[in-house]
C-alpha cells in the first residue's frame, strides 16, 4: 500500500532552504505520483522554466515561449503533514474490519504516527 497518494498534503524535508533557492519546509498538495520513478509532482515546489517551441494552433494563433511548472520530487524527500499538527509524521498501516452491506471486510487503513520531534 502507497505511503504517499495523490491529494496528499505532504512537507519537503531535504534540500536546501528557501534562504538559499530552497523547497525545504514548503508544503503543497500532491498533484501526481510517478510509481514506476519513486517520484511525486507537489504543488508549488520544485519549480522549473520550460521553454516551448514557437507554433500556431489549427486558428493561427502563435504558441510557445517560457513557461514555469512544477518538476517531479523524489519521493523519499518528502513527508506526509499531520492533519491535526500540520507537522511532518511518518505514516503507518492498520487492519481494520468495515461492515458494508452486512459484509465483513478486513482493510488496511493508512494513519499518521505521533512523533514527538520534527522530522
């Protein structure tokens, strides 16, 4: 099971500081997990200028120039954020058993560790 999923709010925990061009301590919403690359794309972090080739749509209208999107993270770089905290915290699994429809089902339930430090 995924420690980090799409729509997660997670906290960049390596890297250098803003003072010094860094993401570290930023926190964003995940936009997309890249699992076949260990990587995470989060919102507003690891900012990137591409630079598009000049064209012309089907109406003739010109396309292209510089344009700034968010670059993909590894994984191991960021933290899930404590929703009651809004601190970095590790996550862990649990089995819990759901009744639906009268069924008993037994499912694994990702929850946020307490730590008592900063990560």
């Amino acid at each position: 099971m995924a420690k980090i999923k799409k729509g997660d709010l997670v906290q960049v925990i390596s890297g250098p500081k803003p003072e010094r061009g860094g993401d570290r301590g930023k926190q964003g919403k995940v936009l997309e997990v890249l699992t076949e690359q260990n990587r995470v794309i989060v919102e507003g972090v690891n900012y990137v200028t591409k630079h598009n080739r000049v064209g012309q749509s089907q109406r003739g209208t010109k396309t292209g120039g510089i344009e700034t999107m968010e670059a993909p993270i590894h994984i191991s770089n960021v933290a899930l954020v404590d929703p009651s905290s809004k601190k970095p915290t590790r996550v862990g699994h649990r089995v819990e058993e759901q009744v639906k429809d009268g069924e008993k089902r037994t499912v694994r339930v990702r929850y946020a560790k307490k730590s008592g430090k900063d990560l």
